[in-house]
C-alpha cells in the first residue's frame, strides 16, 4: 500500500457517524506514544513559532522529469514547497 497525503482542502468530509464515534472515546484510551512532547510555546507570537522550526534552506540543482515538474507545477505557485514537502515525508517514512 503506497503512501497516502492530504491537505485541508483535499481531506475526505467527515460524517456525522465519524465525529460519533471520535467523541465515544475517552481520553484516556487515546495513544500519544508516537507524539513528540510538546514544548511551551504559549508565550510566542506564531511567526517566533515558525522561525523556530523552519531549517535552513539550501539552493539546489536537480534534473527531473518533464512530467514529474509538470504534475509538480499544475496547482500553480509552491511547486518547490510542494517538492520539499513530499521528499520530507519520503524521508520520515524512511526513517
């Protein structure tokens, strides 16, 4: 079974019987082990937020294939945001 993503606009509705059945569960039956620990963030404005978790950028050159840019590019601007982000979730399945 291969990979699968959504984003916002893209995630299937929700029904009313999902939203029944999320609510049943108690919260003490929920599994957080595969959660990192959060650190106290309250005090930062979210911009101090996103600059503490965004890695540095690093110029490159690759050679891809047409229809691979072509697909990449078909939602207009942020193709290269869009690259970064499936290479960074290849990297996390990976590891």
């Amino acid at each position: 079974m291969g990979m699968v993503s959504y984003t916002f606009e893209t995630l299937p509705p929700v029904s009313k019987e999902d939203w029944e059945r999320i609510d049943a569960v108690k919260d003490e039956n929920i599994d957080y082990s595969d959660i990192p620990e959060m650190k106290d963030l309250s005090g930062l404005r979210p911009r101090q937020v996103r600059e503490l978790k965004k890695p540095e950028k690093v110029p490159v050159s690759c050679n891809l294939d047409a229809d691979i840019v072509e697909w990449l590019k078909q939602d207009g601007d942020g193709y290269q945001t869009r690259l970064n982000s499936i290479l960074r979730q290849a990297m996390a399945h990976a590891q």
